[in-house]
C-alpha cells in the first residue's frame, strides 16, 4: 500500500511543472497571443483611410538585415525607361555604368513605380497598405520622387542618384580607405551649409542639411523607415489642414523641402545619429568640415563630394580630387509647380545664392517695405510694377532691333554671297572661254584665230 501511495505520488509530482516555469507561463501566452494578433490585425481591420495613418510602435532595428556590404545596385528615377532617354540624359546615366561596371543598374519609371511599391510594400511584402495607399494619391511628383528613393533604399540599398547627377568618380571612392565598409551603414553628403542664417524667416529652414539627391545606404535601416512615416505623418496632417484629400494638397517649395526634401532627410538623419550615439548629434558637427565624419556608423562627406559648384558654403568645384558627382539641375524644374516665396518688389531671396550682401540688402529692404503703410505700399508695388513692365518693353524693343540687325546684317551677307558668287562664275566661264581658245589654237595651228583688231575684215584688201 505504502509502494502505492509512492507511485502515486511520484506520478503527480512528474505532471507538476517547476514554480518558475507555472508564473511565466500566463505572460508568455500573453505575448504569443498578442503577437499573433498584431500580425493578423491587417486581415481584420485593412485600414486605408489615408487621413489616418497606423500608429505602429514597431521596433525596426529588429528587422535590419544590412550585412557588411552596400549592395552593388545604382537607383534612379525619371518619366521613362533608360530606352526613352534623351541623349542629354543617356549621357549622364552612361557615367555611372562606365564608372562602375559591377553594380547593376535600374530606373524606377512614372510607370512601374506604383507596381514596385505594391510588391514591397503591400500584403506580400511588408504589409505596409497605409504606405500603399499614400503612393497611389499623391498628386505632387516632387514629393512622389522623395518618397519613392526613400521607400527603394529602405527595401535593397544601395546608390540612389538623381537622374541630372554625373558620376566624377567609382562609387568605391564614396568610403575613404580610412574606414572598414562593414563599419558604415550609410554614407551622405553635406548640401547647404550656411548655419549663419538659421534663424531667417525663410532661408532658416534649408540654411543646413545634408544632400539626398545622392546618397548610399544599406538595406532595411531604421532610418529611411522612420524617415518614411514621418513623411506619411506629415502629408496626412497637410491634408486636415487644407481640408483636401491627398491627391488635392497644395504645397510651395519651402514646405517640400522641409517636408519630404533635404530638410526632412536632415532631420531625420540628425535623429538616427542622436539615438545611435545616445547623445545629440547637431550640425555644429558637420559646420565647415574639411574630410569625413562616421557618426553612428554614418559616413558624412564634406559638401564638395556631392555639392560642388554651388557658389556656396565653401564647396569648391568640380575639378576637386573629393567631388564625387555633378549635379547639372537639368531636370530640376518642379519648382515650377511649387514656387518659393516671391517678395511683391523685391522678389525672391534665394536669387542672391546665400551671398551676405545681397541677403542684407533684401532684408533691409523687405523691412523697409513692412514699415510702410498699406497705401505706400501698393503705390511701390504699382511703381515697381510699371518699371518693371518699361524695362520689359525696352528689353523687347532692343531685342527686335537687334532682330532687324540681324536680318538686315544676313541679306546683305546672302547679297554679297550671292554676287561673289556670280562673279567668281563669271571669271570661271571666261577663263573656261579662254583655255578652250588656248586649246583649239595648240590643236589646229594652221587655223589662227584672228584676234588683233588691226585685222578686222574691214580693213583687208579687196581680191
């Protein structure tokens, strides 16, 4: 009996789990569960309500898969395929196949855009619908083109380069041989620095930031999709504002540049840096920089790199052992459909390409003008308006003088041509007259031809 009671015992003690496992096990399901759920909750409930955006507290740095290696691919992206290019674009695209023949080369089009974004972006991929659904209403292309480099260098990496941005050199040259390619995640270089003017009321915003018409970065990392949701969160709050749907947002050039261009991806970037370094990462870093920085595994070239030529913040030229790329700004005509602001008198600050002079002087006179009232005000917009309509007209008045002198200056040109020409004709069949003359009097001397006027048959004898 006693032997029972033991196996009994025994056998309820074998079913008994440790106290450690049975106070842990109502967390873990807990998780499982809730795992399950957030990777389900999609099929339930498919928002594509684009005025509200998911809220997802996703840890993205789980999900980096970047290696040791930038992936040998080359982005870009424009209207038409590399077989519909311009030969002026051609040319430019060409610099980065001969310059780098191991990296593949692929242009994302007006056409196949949307399709890339559905593939990687929608149930199949990374069942982002709310990313989908934003790329297919986006009416503005220069927001749709940030959007789309963002959203192809957070799915492969790579070089992202605009479709006007020559290669100067190989793509290996982007690391100095300083660093170990498996220690940097991304590489950037400086656009705009002039910190001086930070605090302008308009040249404030785009005063620092770093280029993204060309950049490389390996796959997946956190901060092209913090970047990204960022943009979503944004454009969403655009549209409640205007009280338009996506497709019908009006922006001008200085919200596109802080909302999806250079100023956001700065912004961005100075984040990724700050909670890389645990510490904050501000452009005082990278204010006048004469070599490379790596910050947080992000590799920040100085401003001749991928910014020569500008006229600005001290980036030198094309011709710089360092500069990388050329950016012609052949295809950079949106701010056509999004203009910067234009001063009524004094137009647009930016004319005077950060120059200290001429930025003075437009502030003291745009101060000069606030001064005033409303009625001296709209007088010197009239007086400006009428100057400028007489310099028009006289601009116009000279350019079809000079039109007259033009065409006066070519039909007498053509006349003159034209009678050089019949001379020199004329002195060709004469001289043509001649050597037949010549000719005929070597073949058949017997038969001299009388030429002297003393022997004119008047004067010959009678028979």
């Amino acid at each position: 009996m006693a032997a029972t009671k033991m196996r009994a015992t025994t056998s309820k003690n074998a079913l008994r789990l440790p106290k450690q496992i049975v106070r842990a096990l109502p967390v873990s399901i807990g998780c499982i569960l809730m795992v399950l759920f957030l990777s389900t909750a999609d099929c339930f409930k498919p928002s594509t309500d684009v005025t509200n955006v998911w809220k997802r507290q996703l840890s993205y740095q789980s999900s980096l898969t970047s290696g040791t290696r930038f992936p040998r691919k080359i982005w870009q992206s424009w209207k038409v395929d590399p077989l519909g290019f311009e030969q002026r674009d051609l040319n430019v695209a060409r610099t980065w196949t001969a310059k780098n023949p191991e990296y593949r080369y692929e242009v994302l089009t007006d056409h196949n855009d949307l399709h890339y974004v559905e593939t990687y972006f929608g149930p199949a991929g990374f069942n982002r619908l709310d990313i989908v659904y934003m790329y297919r209403s986006l009416g503005a292309k220069i927001v749709k083109a940030d959007l789309l480099r963002y959203l192809v260098m957070y799915v492969e990496g790579g070089v992202y380069a605009d479709i006007d941005v020559e290669a100067l050199r190989p793509i290996a040259r982007f690391i100095p041989a300083r660093y170990k390619e498996k220690d940097v995640d991304m590489v950037i270089g400086v656009e705009i620095d002039e910190p001086e003017y930070n605090q302008h009321p308009i040249l404030g915003r785009k005063s620092q930031s770093f280029c993204q018409w060309t950049f490389m970065c390996k796959p997946q990392l956190p901060v092209m999709m913090r970047l990204i949701d960022n943009i979503l969160r944004w454009l969403n709050d655009v549209a409640k504002k205007q009280r338009v749907p996506i497709s019908e947002i009006v922006l001008d050039f200085d919200e596109v540049i802080g909302g999806t261009g250079p100023s956001a991806f700065t912004r961005a970037v100075l984040a990724e840096m700050s909670a890389r370094t645990r510490q904050t990462v501000k452009w005082d870093t990278f204010h006048d920089m004469s070599e490379s920085k790596l910050v947080g595994s992000i590799l920040v070239l100085p401003v001749e790199a991928f910014a020569a030529g500008q006229g600005h913040s001290d980036s030198g030229n094309h011709d710089a052992r360092n500069a990388l790329v050329k950016h012609r700004y052949h295809a950079s005509k949106w701010p056509t459909q999004h203009p910067r602001y234009k001063h009524p008198v004094y137009g647009e600050v930016e004319t005077c390409n950060w120059k200290p002079e001429c930025v003075k002087e437009w502030d003291a006179n745009k101060a000069a003008f606030d001064a005033l009232s409303p009625e001296e005000q709209a007088k010197s917009i009239a007086d400006h308006e009428k100057k400028t309509a007489d310099a028009k007209a006289e601009e116009e008045r000279k350019i079809k003088e000079l039109g007259a002198a033009l065409q006066k200056a070519a039909e007498e040109k053509a006349a003159a041509e034209k009678l050089a020409a019949e001379e020199k004709m004329a002195a060709e069949e004469k001289q043509a007259a001649e050597d037949k003359q010549a000719a005929d009097q070597m073949a058949f001397p017997e038969k001299k031809l009388v030429t002297d006027a003393k022997l004119l048959p008047a004067q010959f004898p009678p028979l």
